[in-house]
C-alpha cells in the first residue's frame, strides 16, 4: 500500500465531506475519511470480483440478520495493512485505538444466527467463494441496553449516526416491491467483504425501503401536511427496525412485509441478472444460482420465485416449481417451537394474495405427491404446509428446497430423529449436518493480537489465518513450561484490559488476578442464566458460612440483551442485577468473589470478553441449543469449556478431549427417560443449599420493585403456569451436578501449568470451528461450488 496516497485520499475526502483538514477533523470525521480512503483502494478489485463470479455459480444467503459489528479494524486486518496504518496516524498525531473505538456496530441481528451469517460472509471472502448476502438495511438495529439499578432498559439503537462510509448506495440497481395495498422502492447498499490473504472482494447487499416520490406533492400543496409525509412513513416503516413488536396484528403484518419486501427485492435483482448474463433461459437457471434460506425468516422466497416466474417470465407453475427445487436450500437453526415460524393465511391474504395463491397451489401439489403413500390422516396433516389456517414455513421450505441442513452434529440427529423425523423418512436425501463455525479473523487475529503473535511465532508464519487446522501443530508445546507460562501472561494482559474497560465505562472494579468465569449470549429461560445466578448465590451463602474455604478468587461476568417482550428474561436480568450488588457490597466476600452485569452485550464489546475469560460457560438444557458459536470463540481464545452435553459443545469436547472441559449434567438421552415424570419440587425439598437460592425469590432477600416479576420466576420454576409445566429447562435437576463441576474449576484453577495446558488443548483443537471450514462443506455438498481466485 502506498502510505502518501492513502494520505492525500483521507485529506481529500476529509475536505469534501467536511470541508476541513484532517489537522481540524473530530474522531468521527476522521473514521469517515479514513474508511472512504480505505474503501477507494479496494473499489477496483471489487468490481473485478463481481464480474468474475458473473461467469460461474454463484451462491446467494438469504438472511434477516447480519450482526456485523465494526468494519475498521477487520478491514484493516483483511487489507493487512493494520500496523502500516498506525504508523501512519501516528505521524499525523492520531490514535488509531481511538478511532476504532468511536465506530458504531452494524448490530442488524440478534444474536448467533446473525452472527453466522456475519462469519459466513468473511468466509466466503477468504475461501474465494462466489458468495453474496441479501437481506434488510435496518436504519436501527436492535436496541442498546442500559442497565439502570440492575435492569435492563432499551434505548433506540442508531448506528447510522455518523454515516456508513463501507456501504455505497445503489439508485441505479433499485427495483419496486409491490404489495397489495401499496407499491415501494427498494435500494440497495452494498457493502464489501474483504478476504484477508486474496484480491477477492465480496458483496453484502442490503435493501432499504422507501416510498417512490419523497412525499405526496398534492397533499402537500393543499396543506395537510402530515397526510403528505404519512405514505412515505408507511414505506420506511419496512426497513426501520429489526423484529418490530408483534403483539398486535399491525407489527405482525408490518414483519410479514419486511420478509416479503426483503425476498422479493432480492430475487428481482437475482433474475435481472440472470437474464443479463444467460438471457431468458430459464431451465438452466439451477446451474447458476442457488439460494441459502437462513431459517424460516427468507421462506417466502420460493413461492415469490414461483410468482415471479410465472407472472412476470411467463413459465409455466411446473416448470417454475421445479427450478425452484432446485435451487432453495434451508438451515434450521432451532428446535424451540416458538421460533418455527407460522403465519396465518389470512395475513398473507392481506398483504400478497397472489402468494396466499401460490402457497395453496404448492401445498395442493405436496399432497397429491403423497397419496400413493398411504399416510393415515393425522400423519399427513403434519406434511401439509397450511395447517389450521396457518401457513408453516419450515414445512413449504423441507417440501421445495433440495437441502434441509442442522448446524451440529447433535442438533442435526436429533431433527432426523425427532423433531423432523417423518420428514426425515420422507425425504432422507435432503437432509445433511453443517457444524457452525465462527471466523479466525475476527475471533482471534483482530481480537487478541496478541495470542496471534505468539501462534505465529510458535507455528513459524501466519498461515493459520487462513487454514485454521494449523493449530493442530501447537500441541507439541503442551509441556513446554515457557511456552505455557507465555499463554497465562496473554491471559492475563487481555484480562488487565477488560478489566480497565469495565472500570471506564461501568466503574466497577474487578481484579484481573482473579479467575474470570464468563456467561455472555442472549437472555433465554433454555440457556439458563438463572441457574449460574443460582449457583453464585449460593457460593456467596457458603463463604458467608464458610470464610476461609479454599479457593481462587473469582469474578462472574455475564453479559445479555433480554428481547424487549420478554418479561422472565428481563425479570432474570434483575435478579442478577440484585446478586452483584449484594456480592459486591459485602465486605466479608467481595475480596474472594465479584459479580459484574456487563452492559449492552454486542460484537465489540464481544471482542474484548472473549480474550478475557478463564472459562467458557455454556449451560443450556442439553438438546435446546442448536449448535452455539460462543462456545467456539471462548475456545480459540484458550478457555476451556463449562457446559453441557448440549449442541457444539459436544463437538468441542470431542476435539479437545473431556478432560480439558468440565462437562456436567443431564444428557438429551438422561432428559428423554425422567421427562414424563420430573418433579422439581422434590429436588427442592432434598437440597438445603437449593431451597434457599430459590427462596431469596420470595422471601424478602431481594427486591423486584414490588413488580412481582420474582415470584412469577420462582412460580415458573415449582409451580408451572398455563402454558409449561414447573422447571421446563430442568434448572433443579442439573443444580448439584453444576456445583459439583464449579467446585472442579476452582480447584483446577489453582495448578496454573495444568490449567494452561487445558487453554493449549482447546486452542490447539479449534481449527475444526473455522467457518472456513464449515462454507466450504456449505460449497461442497450443497451448492455445487468451487473457489474462484481474482
Ligand atoms: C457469538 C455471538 C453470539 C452467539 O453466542 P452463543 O453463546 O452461541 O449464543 C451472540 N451475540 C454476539 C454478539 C456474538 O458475538
């Protein structure tokens, strides 16, 4: 890179957008400069790519969600030009720390499924796969949290504040989505992904929603003024917010249009350009393209393909439904009968008939499919894609797409033979596992640069960047005291660091020579942030009692946005918020054990965890978490893994071997025999220590704020409600054996060569959950693609 090019390019930016030098600029104008400079040396090679992709398959994901977070830093790191830039700055008397710090995440999505889809676009980079995202340019992602007195309050998420200068808006390429009551335009915004060690450069498109005139000029001009601007709300309504509320049947339609709006758009500009490259023939269309539907969220898709299609290309319904089965391949990330999507038809009715037509069609053509089956009746309802009404969109996305795939080994089992097993009798062929991976650029070289340093030089280059399984080669070093000693002195430096951010921007103080056990992830009953709250209540009682018990001094870190209408989950955040200040203000235990609610958990701040921690803490009810991706960037980063025989971690303990892990708990198989009849209440009867955890709910130790959000939780746990029974995550059943395996840390913590030897064994078994790994599986056996090298 030319170092004074890239100087006059930010000069001259800077001057045009701000009308300023850079000597005279603020942070924010300065990433803005910085970034459009960095963004100008890498147009040409972007352009090219593209092109290239043109002359073979391309795959397409479909996505709701894509947690980006900042792009400086990791397009930096990608142009490998990180260091060179620095040095840069620093001539120019700018801290390039700082103007990482200012940048807003790109925080579209939610939590691990938007991540992969984030991971899974770096990949695709690197791996030189003719890979493109599509989905919505949300003007706010999801919310920001503040915690105020321990609970969460939400506040609007603007991470458009000082501008995107990766995306380059794109007039040009919009097209018109139409529904029945009203007609948009979607623009689109494309964002390159930089691969790290190649020219390629890949293309994220986002689409925002906006009316087609700027407002209604004749309603303007005779003065009424708010009717004038009402129908262009109504359009930026689409691709304002990420899971509007949809407690009422106005935020159900208005997410049914984002889908809709998000599908449609994307599959116009798919077919322009088939037509540009391969005109209008269609029955080749397959050889082309192929589309990754990320959960149920893109299902639309297909019967909009069909639509367009037929409709607008003049193919017949047969031969339209046959490309389609030939290029939708679904992911289903989730067992939880809440989050398999279903949509009533009347919905869709409303919005799209020509759809709600189409879907009746499909699902008319399923079942004549099926009659020389012999199904009884109830059997073949299950395989109907309208059921009562409702049209169930994993079942329109099994029936079309070609792939059905789960997202580990144990999650996929059990989609074949529970979840889904008469779909899986049905259509065997379809169905394949993808273990999740998490990208190494992001997760360890941006992240801990200087775990990255040491790597490098043990493994003797940095070609680990790019093929993740050379880490294998570090477990050579597993007795070597120096290299192991080095590991810990990292640890700790990445602990100092967190340490002092948290001091900063919370002002609570930990002790970074403390064992730092972490617990971050979205708020959920099935991951089961309440029962580590348990435990660490009941740790605090035990050296209440017991002052000098033997161990290492521990802090507790949890970090979790709550989905705004989920009340338990807030009620969660509570109590958790009630356990760290009694903890921390108590004199007599707060020299031994800390509790710290870390606030507005995200991509960045993920960064600065991941590095930090001694343990991994990953405790869903076993078979509840599809695969998990935390699990995997605790584990690179050298922490060994608390948790249960649940999703990815199975797979982990697999590749770094149990006794590097501390695995506890019921298994999906120990689960399936005591369900019929579990009864919580005698495990809270036959433990002290468990009676009095849950008691503090009720009686009187904390306090909800007279909400009864407390009591609510305890009566979730021993009572049950309408809706589930007593303990549905089987939170009492795992309390003692999660004590046991807690106690086992504290007491491994204390040999620390033995301790680093199970952080090696974890780094050096991590290459398998490259995401490198998992797209090329993706390439392989389900698009029918190989890597293309600019
Ligand atoms: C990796 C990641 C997740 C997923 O975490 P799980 O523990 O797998 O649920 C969620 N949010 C952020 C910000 C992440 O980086």
């Amino acid at each position: 890179m030319n170092k004074q090019k890239l100087k006059e390019s930010m000069q001259r930016n800077c001057q045009v957008k701000y009308g300023k030098s850079i000597e005279k600029a603020v942070s924010y104008q300065i990433w803005n400069s910085l970034s459009l400079a960095l963004l100008e040396e890498i147009v040409e090679n972007w352009n090219q790519t593209q092109e290239i992709y043109k002359k073979q398959k391309r795959a397409y994901y479909f996505s709701s969600e894509y947690l980006m977070g900042r792009a400086l830093g990791n397009n930096l790191m990608s142009m490998q030009v990180y260091d060179e830039v620095k040095e840069l700055l620093e001539e120019m008397h700018i801290n390039l720390n700082e103007i990482e710090e200012i940048e807003e995440d790109a925080g579209l999505g939610n939590g691990g499924l938007g991540r992969l889809a984030a991971c899974f676009m770096d990949s695709g980079a690197v791996m030189n796969i003719p890979l493109s995202g599509y989905g919505i340019r949300y003007s706010n992602g999801l919310f920001s949290q503040k915690i105020v007195d321990g609970s969460q309050v939400e506040c609007v998420d603007e991470w458009l504040k000082y501008g995107d200068p990766w995306s380059i808006r794109k007039d040009d390429l919009a097209v018109e989505v139409t529904f029945d009551d009203f007609t948009v335009r979607a623009i689109p915004y494309d964002t390159p992904i930089i691969a790290y060690g190649s020219k390629n450069v890949n293309t994220l498109r986002l689409w925002k929603a906006e009316f087609l005139e700027s407002f209604d000029f004749e309603l303007f001009n005779n003065q009424e003024y708010d009717e004038a601007v009402q129908a262009k709300n109504r359009a930026e309504d689409i691709s304002r917010v990420l899971y509007p509320n949809d407690s009422k049947e106005e935020g159900k339609l208005l997410r049914l249009r984002q889908q809709y709006f998000m599908v449609s758009a994307s599959l116009q500009d798919i077919i322009r350009s088939h037509k540009e490259e391969h005109g209008l023939d269609f029955t080749t269309f397959d050889k082309w393209h192929v589309i990754q539907l990320n959960d149920t969220h893109p299902v639309l898709a297909i019967p909009e393909f069909i639509r367009l299609l037929v409709d607008e290309e003049g193919i017949k319904f047969e031969e339209a439904l046959a490309i389609s089965q030939r290029i939708f391949a679904y992911t289903n990330h989730t067992i939880l009968q809440e989050a398999l999507e279903k949509w009533e038809m009347d919905l869709i009715e409303q919005l799209f008939s020509r759809i709600s037509e189409i879907i009746i069609k499909l699902d008319e053509h399923f079942e004549a499919t099926l009659a020389d089956k012999d199904y009884e009746e109830e059997v073949l309802e299950q395989f109907h894609i309208i059921q009562d009404e409702k049209v169930h969109m994993a079942n329109l996305a099994i029936h079309v797409g070609f792939g059905v795939n789960g997202v580990a080994q144990l999650h996929t089992d059990i989609l074949k033979e529970r979840e889904l097993h008469q779909w899986y009798e049905l259509y065997p062929e379809k169905f394949q596992n993808k273990t999740n991976g998490i990208t190494p650029r992001r997760w360890l070289r941006l992240c801990n640069p200087e775990l990255s340093a040491l790597i490098t030089e043990l493994l003797g280059n940095e070609d680990w960047v790019m093929d993740l399984s050379k880490l294998d080669e570090l477990e050579k070093y597993v007795n070597d005291e120096s290299v192991l000693k080095r590991l810990m002195a990292i640890k700790h430096t990445k602990k100092v660091q967190l340490a002092e951010y948290i001091k900063e921007t919370q002002g609570i103080e930990i002790d970074p020579n403390s064992l730092f056990d972490i617990q971050i992830k979205r708020l959920h009953e099935y991951k089961r942030q309440l029962l580590n709250a348990f435990y660490i209540l009941d740790l605090y009682y035990e050296l209440k009692e017991n002052p000098t018990k033997e161990m290492p001094s521990v802090t507790f870190i949890f970090g979790a946005k709550a989905f705004p209408g989920y009340e338990r989950a807030k009620a969660i955040i509570k109590f958790i918020g009630q356990i760290q200040q009694l903890v921390n203000e108590d004199e007599e235990v707060n020299q031994k054990m800390r509790v710290v609610f870390v606030e507005n958990y995200r991509v960045s701040l993920a960064e600065k965890l991941f590095p930090a921690a001694d343990v991994s803490k990953q405790i869903s009810m076993a078979g509840k978490e599809a695969s998990g991706t935390g699990n995997m960037k605790f584990m690179l980063n050298g922490a060994p893994t608390f948790g249960t025989y649940d999703g990815a971690n199975v797979e982990i303990v697999e590749a770094s071997k149990e006794e590097n892990n501390f695995i506890f708990g019921l298994r999906v198989e120990d689960i399936a025999q005591i369900e019929d009849e579990y009864d919580p209440q005698a495990f809270y009867e036959n433990d002290k220590n468990l009676m009095r955890v849950i008691d503090s709910l009720i009686d009187g130790t904390f306090s909800d704020g007279g909400t009864e959000e407390f009591e609510e939780l305890h009566d979730s746990l021993l009572e049950g409600t309408s809706w589930h029974e007593p303990d549905q995550y089987y939170l009492l059943a795992d309390f003692k054996a999660f004590k046991e395996a807690q106690e086992a840390v504290l007491t491994a913590y204390q040999d620390e060569m033995s301790w680093a030897k199970m952080c090696l064994m974890n780094i050096a078994h991590a290459g398998v959950f490259s995401s490198d790994r998992t797209i090329m599986e993706y390439a392989k056996d389900l698009w029918d693609i190989k890597p293309i090298r600019i």
